[in-house]
C-alpha cells in the first residue's frame, strides 16, 4: 500500500466516521456537497480529527481550495511530505 493509499484509507474512515456514511460510497471525486450531514459546523470537527491524526494545520483559507477527497489527500500527503 502506498503512502497515497494509507492517507486516503485514513480520510475516508474519518470523514465516515464524522458523517456517519459508507466508506465504500466515498470517492476520490466525492465532495462536500456530496456528503449528508457535511456542513461547516460538522465540518470543523472533521478538520480537528484529521490535523490530530496527521500532526498538521488545515487553515480555513487552504480548506476553500480544496475541492475533494482526492483534493484532501493530495493537500495531507504534501502537508507531511509524502507527495
């Protein structure tokens, strides 16, 4: 397994996890409006989860560009240097 695919194995189990969805329903393409549940409340404790989990900062201005889970991933893999 790649460091690609441990990173995306993780985001999906969190987002999962915080939304209370099948990881098999999510994608690299599944974005937020995608997500049941997924708002900007519920969201924040999806970026605490994932800073806590990769020993990073996801800063509200970095968190708008990002358009995806494959766009999550990318953005965690360079943030901890695995890209």
């Amino acid at each position: 397994m790649s460091d690609r695919d441990e990173i995306m194995a993780k985001v999906l189990a969190a987002i999962a996890d915080t939304f209370l969805v099948d990881p098999k329903s999510l994608t690299p393409q599944t974005s937020a409006l995608d997500v049941p549940g997924w708002d900007s409340v519920s969201q924040v404790g999806l970026v605490m989860h994932l800073e806590d989990e990769f020993h990073i900062q996801i800063s509200a201005t970095a968190l708008n560009t990002i358009p995806n889970i494959g766009g999550l991933v990318d953005f965690i893999a360079q943030s901890i240097g695995r890209a």
